[in-house]
C-alpha cells in the first residue's frame, strides 16, 4: 500500500484521542481535613486522609440516567448498547413495514387501473354489437366477461387491501 501521509495523520489522531480518553479517569484521589477545611490531593495530605473513589462525569445524574433509559429516544452507545441493537432493529422493521404498505397501495390502485382498461376495451366492443338476435347474444355474453372482469379484479383488490389493515395493524404495535 502506498504512503498516505493524511490516513497516517488521521490514524495518529485517533490514537492520541483515544489515549486521552482512556488516561486520567483511575487517579486516586484523597480528602483531608485541614484548618477545618475539605482538602483534596492526589497523596494523602494529612494523617486522616481518607481515599474517596471518583468516576469521570457521565454527563447525567442518576435520575435522568433512569429516565433516557426508559425512552428510548434517548438511548445511546454508552449506556444500553442492548436497548439500541432493538430500537434500531424495530426502526428498520418499521421502515420496511411502511415500504411494503406503499407497494401494496401501489398494487391496488394498478389493479385498479388494469379492470379500468379491460372493462373499457369490453365496452367498446359492446357498442360494435349489431342490432339483432346475434347482436343481442354477443352483447350480453360480453356483460357477462365484464361481471367476471370486475369479480376477478375485486376479489384481488379486497386480497390487497385485507394485506394493508393488517400491515397497518403491526406497523401501530411497532410504534407504541
């Protein structure tokens, strides 16, 4: 691989962020009392002086440390990487739950579109029909292609739409 002198500077960077972050967060700390006044060293500045444990700052006390654990709108990497993985996961199955409902309601209105077409081309051939016995025959046999264009397409059509209630259905479980 050849020389990159900029991935070298950002591979450095990182490292000595990384370094930082990691340094300085177990130094023991100690308190005295001295003169009647809290003193606090790094080495114990007194015979009394007692160890006391510090932890770097989290960034939230402990009451909203409970309160972002239970919305989970405000669940991050550091504190429940768990709880993300399933508000990530359930994102995506939302995501794609709402995906499949828009190609369903695609589907029906092309459905729609299709028995739109096929009783149009019926009804132009009806208007050809002669005015006799013949006529009359063909006439009502092309009603009746017409009957089973609209069941064919409506028994589709009502299939898709029972196929939205129900991805309707999970997607309002999902979001609660």
């Amino acid at each position: 691989m050849p020389y990159n002198p900029i991935l070298r500077l950002a591979c450095g960077a990182i490292l000595a962020a990384l370094s930082v972050v990691s340094t300085g967060a177990h130094a023991q700390v100690y308190k005295c009392t001295v003169g009647g006044r809290a003193v606090f060293s790094d080495q114990p500045c007194a015979p009394d002086a007692k160890p006391i444990n510090v932890r770097p700052a989290t960034g939230a006390s402990s009451a909203s440390a409970s309160a972002s654990e239970s919305d989970p709108r405000q669940i991050n990497m550091s504190n429940n990487p768990q709880a993300v993985l399933s508000r990530l996961e359930r994102e995506r199955r939302v995501r794609e739950t709402e995906h499949e409902l828009r190609d369903i309601r695609d589907r029906i209105v092309n459905e729609q579109a299709e028995m739109d077409r096929e009783l149009a081309a019926l009804r132009l051939q009806k208007t050809r029909a002669n005015n006799n016995l013949a006529g009359a025959t063909w006439e009502k046999s092309i009603s009746e292609e017409m009957s089973a264009v609209v069941a064919r397409y409506d028994l589709r059509i009502r299939a898709l739409q029972d196929d939205v209630r129900r991805l309707e259905g999970e997607l309002s479980e999902m979001r609660r």
